[in-house]
C-alpha cells in the first residue's frame, strides 16, 4: 500500500512516470467500456482518490452522470508493476476543489476548454476549432474535476520467475 501510495503522488509530479497518465474507463449508455488517458493531477489518500481535469461538455462526463462505475489502470514497463483500481467516479464542477484545480492549471492548459464546442464534437474543416489565448480564463465555464474514488485495486508485479499479486478492498473508511 506505501508503495501504490508513493507511485501514485510521484506520478502527479513526475510527467516520465507511467503513473502519470492512467487509462481511465466508464461505462458507455450501450453498456460497454470506453478507455482513455488522462493526466494524474492529484490524489488525496483518504479515502484514496484520484483526482483529473476534463471538459464538463465530453463524453465522459455524460458517460458519468449515467453510471458513476468506472475503472483506471496503470502499467509501469520499466518495474513490471500493473495496478488496476475499480473507482466510483464524480464530477465536480464548482466548489472549493474545482476552484483550487482551476487556479492551478496553467494558461496553456485553460485555453483548451474556452474552444466552443465540445471534445469530440465534428467540425467541419481542421482548424475550425480556435481558441483566444489571450483569454484563457473564458475556458472556466467549461472546466470540471473528475474524482475516482477507489473501491478496489489489485497490483501484480509480473516476474519471468512468478507473478506477485496483491489485491485490496475498501471497507468503510479503511
């Protein structure tokens, strides 16, 4: 468990650790999973939680107001270690965090939540889509915090000589 704990706070620093960007997954209106990466950019230990920035307009976040399962894996190739975390997901919108995240999200960053449609939306030529980057703050409005509480994880260290396996459940606040 220290470990988990170390490799996840180093991987909100550390932009080389695998830790930094999880495959993050919800569950679709079909019922099937959608995966993709994000960028670690916070977790709070107790209960452990892991915190990313994303778009209020995306898939995802319409994803998760339907069905607040979701599932994060991390595989770190250079230590042999996967972590795998059955999380319960929570958009946060306003608030005390998301006005903290916000203020430290950096310029560049902000910008990409100012453009006017939505992730994923079609557009109808490359470069359609244009932000102001003088005005990065016009992004606010668009801006959300996405929580992934954990529920379970295993961690598998995987040896040509044997796997090692380990596999942890909340219970209550433990």
């Amino acid at each position: 468990l220290e470990e988990i704990s170390r490799r996840l706070t180093d991987g909100v620093r550390n932009r080389r650790s695998a830790f930094h960007t999880p495959a993050v997954a919800t569950v679709t209106p079909q019922n099937t999973p959608d995966v993709r990466r994000m960028v670690l950019r916070g977790v709070d230990k107790s209960p452990l939680t892991l915190r990313f920035h994303t778009d209020k307009r995306s898939g995802k976040a319409h994803q998760i107001h339907q069905n607040s399962s979701g599932f994060c894996e991390i595989y770190d190739s250079d230590c042999k270690i996967q972590l795998r975390l059955s999380c319960r997901l929570t958009l946060l919108h306003d608030g005390e965090t998301v006005e903290r995240a916000w203020s430290a999200t950096r310029p560049m960053s902000r910008a990409c939540y100012q453009i006017e449609t939505g992730p994923g939306t079609e557009i109808p030529a490359p470069g359609t889509a244009v932000y102001d980057s003088g005005c990065p703050d016009e992004g606010r409005a668009n801006f959300a915090v996405l929580m992934a509480e954990v529920l379970r994880m295993e961690w598998l260290y995987l040896a040509a000589r044997g796997h090692a396996r380990a596999r942890f459940e909340r219970a209550g606040d433990g």
